[in-house]
C-alpha cells in the first residue's frame, strides 16, 4: 500500500504515536491523509472529516 501511495502522491510523512492505540506502530501522513499500521497490516485511516480502522487521536 505504501509504495502505490509513494508512487502516486509523493513521500508520506511520519507521524508521532502519542495518542495511538496498543498495537499501532506507524502513522503515515499525505497531506491530511493519514494511514495507521500494526506491525504486519494497514489498520486504520483518517481524514479532517471522516475515518475507519483504528486510528490515533
């Protein structure tokens, strides 16, 4: 998922985990677009509005 997100949108900014629920150990940032990933899986988005998945605070 993330090379494709590279590929088409640029480099994703990391986020800090300060807020992230147990198990969360990346948070990728495009532009208001956030992923969040467990060690082995995509877990969560975010947008300013909406979102799904287990996300950080």
């Amino acid at each position: 998922m993330i090379p494709v997100l590279e590929r088409e949108l640029g480099a994703g900014r990391a986020l800090p985990l300060a807020g992230c629920a147990p198990g969360i150990v990346r948070q990728l940032d495009w532009d208001g677009l956030i992923l969040t990933f467990s060690s082995e899986r995509f877990v969560g988005w975010k947008t300013a509005g909406e979102s799904a998945g287990q996300t950080c605070a």
